[in-house]
C-alpha cells in the first residue's frame, strides 16, 4: 500500500511540475480576448456581456475579482508577467485534484479513488489546459462536483430536499461555467429516464430498485439546473445579440460519433497499457459464467454517461471544439478505473497493479517529451495544431520576446515591422497593439517599397520564400524551434 501511494504521491507532484513549467507563458489570441474584452473592465461587463462565446463568466468574474484585489489595472503588467493570473487556473486545477479524490473515496472507497487519481493526474490532455486562461481547469472541477452528486443520488435510499438542491445548483454552475455542458446534462438525464422505462434496469445502476419519485428529483433537478442557467443566456442574449455563438449544425452527424474514439484516444494519449486493460476486461467478460459481475456501478453509469454525450452530439450535429470534450476527463477516469479494479481484483495491490501505476507515472513523462519534441518541429515547419494534446500556443510560443526585440530592432534601425500570420489571429498582432508599437499586417506590394524592413512571421517558409524571389537578404533573429521568429530584411 504504501509503495502505491508514493507511486501516486509522485504523479501528482509531477502534475503539479509540468503546469507549473507554463505558468508563466505568453498568451494567445483567446487569452489576450479574454483579459482585454472581459477582465480588465467592470464587473457589469463580464458578467453581463457575452457578445461572443469567449467570455467564459464564471472563470472571468474570478480572474476580474484578482485583479482588482491585486490592484492590476493596466494590462501590459500581466503581460510582462503572465503568472500574475495564470496562478487562477493553477489553483483551482490543484483543488481539482483534491475534489476529484475526495469524491472517489467518498462514492467507491479509498482503493478506488487512489487509482482514479493515478489515472486523473496522468491525464495529459488534463495538464494542457491546466493554466490556460480559460474556463477549462474550472469547468473540469465544476463537473467533477456534478458526477459526484449525481452519482451519489443513485447510491443513496434517500433522495433529500438538500440533496436535491445541491444537484440543481450543481447543473446550474456546470452549464453557466461551458454552455455546450448540456450535452453532459442531456446524458445523465437519459440514466434516470430509462431507469423510469425499464425499471429491472435498476441493480445495473444502483444498489437497490429506486422509487419513482427519488428518479423524478434526479430528472428535475439536472432540467430544473440547466434551465436556469439556459434562462440566464437567454436573457444576456436579448440585452445584446451575440456575434458568435452558434456553431453550424447539421443535426445526425456522423462525425461526431467518431469523436468519442478520437477523444477517448487523446485522453488515452501514450497511456498505451489502458488498451491492453480493455481488452483484458473484455476476454474475462467473455469468458465469465456470471457476466453481471463485471457492470459495476462506476462502470455502467461512466461509461453509458460517455457514449450518451457523444450520442447527443451526433443528433445535434454541431460542429465541436475538442476541447469542450475536457468536461468529460472526471467519468474517462472513472471508466478506466472501473476496468482496472476488475482486473487486479485478485491481489488486487500487488505486483500488478503497481506497475500500472509505474506505467502512468511513466507516460506523462513521454507525453511531455513528444509534445515538446511536436511543437518544435511544428515550429520549424510552420505547422498549426490546436487539440488535446498539441496546441501552437503551449510549448516555445514567444510572444512577448518576439515583439519586443522587433520594437527594439525598429528604433535602432529606423526601419518599418510587418506582421505575417500564416492560420489567423494567434495574438501577436494584440500584443503589438497593447504595447503600442506601429506594424503593418505584410503584403507584398508594401514590402517591395522599402529597402529594410523587419517582419514578425509565424509562417516562417512562406516569407522566407518571398524575400528570396524578391532579392531579399534576411536575418533571422531566433531559432526556428520558437513559435515565431522576427526577422531583418533588406536588400544590398
């Protein structure tokens, strides 16, 4: 026991390492948004304005709070110092892990909980995100609480009016915090509802037959939870129509249910031994006279939870960003844990079960080193990504350092700057802007009118290709491997 508890000991601390290494990163486009549109301003602003789906109000609200405790008023100080309100994230993604083990203990016993945590804090699609300016680190937490309640609620013979309240007031955070939650909400009403149909369904969720009435209170409290919070953007909506809210929908998409693979293989990442695990899991089912024994009640209610999610998206057919697939983190640990205490459950902490949690340990540090070994060579080709594991932004991405050498190069020089983003706005351009530096986006016919200028490019070949066929000679000022490079131009 204690072996496994270092082993777990050890990943936590290694969690808590690698975000740490990124708390003090430039910010992207996003990020910048966000602290221009919806932090640095009044209160009223960012609780009550959601003219685009950046504004993430909860997460906003409590970075705007920070600030305003800290006395930060002038954003340029938190660009030179990132951490000043990366630190928000960080915190509530420690207290995540502390949620997230709590509830495990409390819902499936300490074993449990301590290899749910294991797998939680492995989790690199997890670590991505853990200090991004966004509401993701919250949005995880805030679901952990949502699958602890209702999960308790089919574990509990009682279903009190407290209980009750706080599975309502649950749902509501969980839908203010990420709107697309309800995907989430639409999967764990349906447990209820079938229960409702098909009530010999019940041994597979709960311990015992639950009354109608105790199945009713689930159904209304997730409704009743959503549709205050769907209420509250109604009502921002008719105060001022959003630009950009809605993504395109197609309605029985079948690319979405492709997604619960892809998701399930990035949450998996270099985890490789969870597959083994499943197949395991599998050919002792298979082989099994008491097959029941094995649809545990973690095991049915995460995993009908997932494939109902991702049903849900395919009848909607919404275009997803994937990282609101971050939601499901909390029920993907609870799956694999499932699958792993059925394995091991002979000696159930021995041997076995150590070298998993070894493996874990292990994996996330080949998932950093691929992701850095990634973003470096993406650097150097000019190649975008932005999933769960990969992201342009996380890894080398040199904003600020870019843009100030750049600024100093043009006064010494006295020589204009063009900017060249090759995938859209990444934030530089708000970067130049916020520390009032004069730039021109680059344009070809622009260039060719001055005999020196400075670019900023993060399509490296591309304007590298330019200023050859243009008699250019060009120096570049940092290493390839860097998110952009800034270069001297000019012609002999």
């Amino acid at each position: 026991m204690r072996l496994h508890k270092f082993i777990i000991f050890a990943s936590c601390i290694l969690f808590i390492a690698i975000v740490l290494s990124h708390i003090n990163n430039d910010f992207w486009q996003d990020e910048i948004y966000t602290l221009v549109h919806f932090v640095f301003t009044p209160f009223s602003t960012t609780l009550f304005d959601y003219h685009v789906a950046n504004n993430h109000i909860l997460f906003n609200f409590l970075l705007n709070i920070e600030r305003q405790l800290l006395g930060i008023n002038d954003i340029k100080e938190v660009l030179f110092h990132p951490f000043y309100v990366r630190v928000i994230p960080f915190i509530i993604s420690i207290i995540g892990i502390v949620v997230f083990y709590v509830a495990m203990k409390k819902l499936y016993g300490n074993k449990f909980a301590l290899i749910a945590l294991s797998v939680y804090v492995t989790t690199f699609s997890l670590i991505n995100f853990s200090v991004q300016l966004r509401g993701y680190a919250l949005n995880v937490l805030l679901c952990t609480i949502l699958v602890y309640y209702f999960i308790k609620s089919f574990k509990e013979q009682y279903f009190s009016n407290t209980h009750f309240l706080k599975l309502l007031f649950a749902t509501l955070l969980v839908v203010v915090c990420l709107p697309v939650n309800i995907y989430l909400i639409s999967a764990m009403v349906m447990l209820p509802i079938l229960l409702l149909i098909k009530p010999t369904l019940s041994p597979y969720i709960s311990n015992n037959y639950l009354p109608k009435i105790v199945l009713l209170k689930i159904i209304f409290s997730l409704i009743g939870g959503a549709s205050f919070a769907a209420a509250l953007y109604v009502w921002l909506f008719s105060k001022h129509q959003p630009v950009e809210t809605t993504l395109p929908v197609t309605y029985f998409a079948k690319g979405n249910l492709l997604q619960s693979l892809a998701v399930f293989f990035h949450f998996t990442h270099t985890r490789l031994h969870f597959y083994i695990l499943l197949i395991a899991f599998a050919f002792m089912l298979y082989r099994s006279k008491h097959k029941k024994i094995f649809f545990s009640n973690a095991f049915i209610i995460s995993v009908s939870i997932y494939l109902l999610y991702f049903i849900f998206c395919f009848i909607h057919g919404a275009v997803i960003i994937q990282r609101i697939f971050l939601s499901l983190i909390p029920v993907f640990a609870i799956i694999i844990t499932a699958v792993v205490e059925k394995v091991f459950e002979e000696n159930f902490f021995q041997t076995k079960l150590s070298i998993f949690l070894s493996l874990n340990f292990l994996c996330v540090i080949i998932s950093i080193a691929m992701a850095n070994t990634t973003a470096k060579k993406n650097n150097e080709q000019s190649v975008y990504t932005h999933d769960l594991i990969n992201q342009y932004y996380l890894i080398n991405f040199n904003a600020k350092e870019s843009v100030l050498l750049a600024d100093k190069m043009m006064k010494e020089k006295k020589i204009p700057l063009f900017v060249e983003e090759g995938f859209g706005d990444s934030g530089i351009a708000d970067y130049l802007k916020i520390f009032t530096i004069p730039f021109a986006y680059f344009e070809a016919v622009q260039a060719t009118n001055y005999q020196a200028f400075a670019i900023i490019s993060n399509n490296k070949k591309r304007t590298e290709n330019f200023l050859i066929s243009h008699g250019y000679t060009y120096q570049k000022q940092m290493s390839s491997s860097f998110h952009y490079n800034v270069y001297y131009c000019y012609k002999k």
